[in-house]
C-alpha cells in the first residue's frame, strides 16, 4: 500500500501557502492586523500535528484537531467582540 502522509502534509503546506498569499498580498489596501495569542498558538499546533503525523497519527491528528478547536474559538470570541 502507498504511504500518502507526505502526499497530505504537502497539500497542507501548499494550502497554507495559498492562503498566506491571498492573505498578505492581495488585501494590500487594508491595514495587516497582528494575529492573536490564541490565534498563533492554534497555527502552531496545527504545524507541529502535520510534522507528527507521519510518525504516530494518534498524536499528530490529535495536535491538529487541537489546533482547529482553538482557531474555532478565536473566531468566536472575535466575532463576540463585534
């Protein structure tokens, strides 16, 4: 059977990528906002469960589920907040 771990975190990377652009490059006319705390904290766990993943996908899936929960209620206190 083919191991598609890497074919995976690569499309995470490249959509990352994509959004990263489409973030920082085409709203040039906006004013960049700082990410929050919680907002890092959640990109960080999301990157550390895709490295993680190909070595044990309880743990990596688990960061990145992690990572998904906090963006999840960053979204929701910021949208609270407005």
């Amino acid at each position: 059977m083919v191991n598609l771990t890497p074919i995976y975190i690569l499309i995470s990377i490249i959509s990352l990528l994509i959004i990263f652009v489409l973030v920082f490059f085409v709203k040039k006319k906006q004013k960049p906002k700082k990410l929050s705390a919680l907002a890092s904290l959640s990109f960080v766990f999301v990157i550390i469960g895709m490295f993680f993943g190909g070595d044990d996908r309880l743990i990596g899936y688990g960061l990145m589920g992690f990572g998904i929960i906090l963006a999840i209620i960053d979204i929701i206190m910021k949208s609270k907040k407005k």
